[in-house]
C-alpha cells in the first residue's frame, strides 16, 4: 500500500473478527512506532502486547470509551517515560507520532485500529497503571484496540481551506 492511499484510506474500526492476530504482525505494528520521530531521539515509549481477552475485558469495563476491546483480538498499550533526560515535555508528541505510525502499519497489513485515549485522564491513568503493574514514573498514554475488520468504512476526505493560512492567521 503507497504512503497516501493508507493515510487517506485508513478509518478507525470497533468491530472484530475473532480471528488471532499473529505475533510478527504485532512486532512488525511495533516496529512501526518505534520508527516514529521523537524529540531528541530520546524514544520515550514503551509498550506492552495485550491479546488476554479477560485483560481485554477488564479494560473495556473501566474505560468509557474502550467498549471495542471486548471483542478485539489484541491491543497495543503504549506508556511514556516522562522523565527522559533532554526533552522531557515532548513526551506526548513522541508518543502521538509513535501511535499514528501503528495505526497506519496495521492498517498497511489489513487490520483493524483504533486509537484510544488513556493520559491525561486521571482516573484511566491509575486504573491501567494498577492493572498492568506499571511503574510509578511510567505513564499509561494510549491504547490501540486491533484486529481483522468486521466491518467496512470507506476513506473520505477531511481537507479543509478553511483551515488553511498563509503566512499568518
């Protein structure tokens, strides 16, 4: 798939098919974060694999917004270290980048995605640390629910002129 066509086609999926997602497709989604821009080249991110559906479960149950993980194959929890040495508020865009990249490999290899939110959202950012056995510096960021398409959205366009300035507002 070309560069543009998955950027422009890819749409968030919630629904699953029950299939497994095999592991090489996981680490190559994770080489794809891995692969994103970060500030200072300080790669911020750590990430933990979660394909135990009652892992899975338990966080659609605590999460408002996360109800596709219950039928999803696997997830991609992704965590920050905050504190890295030289550039330690740019954590979020590093791990921005390192999610849009995942979303676009799964996409790439014909799954599934969505990005769900977890930071700063106090109460999800203790409850997944807990779950998860995170340690205290470390910040629960996001989650990527994946797995084979249940269902089909088509790209569309979100280009707005009017969005657009020249030179200054």
């Amino acid at each position: 798939m070309e560069t543009m066509e998955a950027i422009f086609s890819r749409r968030s999926i919630r629904k699953y098919l029950p299939d497994p997602v095999s592991r090489d497709r996981i680490e190559n989604i994770l080489k794809a974060g891995m692969s994103a821009p970060s500030a200072g080249d300080e790669q911020p991110w750590h990430f933990i694999i979660i394909n135990r559906h009652d892992l899975l479960e338990k966080i659609s149950e605590m999460h408002p917004y996360a109800k596709m993980l219950k039928n999803a194959p696997a997830a991609l929890l992704i965590c920050a270290d905050p504190d890295v040495p030289k550039f330690k508020d740019y954590w979020v865009q590093d791990c921005s980048a390192a999610c849009e990249n995942m979303l676009l490999a799964a996409h790439d290899q014909g799954l599934g995605a969505v990005w769900i939110g977890i930071y700063p959202a106090e109460k999800l950012v203790t409850g997944i640390r807990e779950m998860f056995n995170i340690p205290g510096q470390m910040v629960p960021f996001s989650a990527i629910a994946i797995g084979y398409p249940a269902e089909e959205k088509s790209g569309r366009s979100r280009y707005d002129a009017s969005r657009v300035h020249d030179n200054s507002w």
